[in-house]
C-alpha cells in the first residue's frame, strides 16, 4: 500500500508516498479512511465481492417469539 497522508502504522511513522505491507484485515480500513491505497500493479481484494458482510438485502430475520407468555 502507499500512504496517502502522514499516520501511524504497525508502530512506524508514515509519510504521504511511503510504501509499506499492511495486513490483509487492515487494507479495507485504511482505504475507506482514506489514509492509503494500493500499490501500482497489486491486485483488488474487494474486487471479487466474497467475504463481504450481507446488506439490508439478506435474508429477514424472524421476530422473536415469548413463549412464556400465554394467554389464559
């Protein structure tokens, strides 16, 4: 990834245009805080779209349900 502005990460000081590795949990992260992006040539992890959380497009949830209270 390349710093796009200066920040702390991994314990090292970066400057805007610093080049370094990040963890691939981190990379979702500091692209949309937009303190980095990827590097020239690197690949798109989120260009594949799996592993990504459902939206509110998922399937319903079911409401819940007191089974303790009846009606006498």
């Amino acid at each position: 990834m390349v710093a796009l502005k200066e920040f702390r990460y991994g314990g090292k000081q970066l400057l805007a245009g610093d080049s370094f590795e990040a963890h691939a949990r981190d990379v979702r992260v500091l692209r949309a805080i937009k303190n980095a992006k990827l590097a020239d040539g690197v690949d798109d992890p989120d260009s594949d779209g799996e592993d990504r959380q459902k939206g509110p497009g998922g399937p319903a949830k079911r409401p819940y349900k007191r089974r303790d209270m009846k009606a006498e």
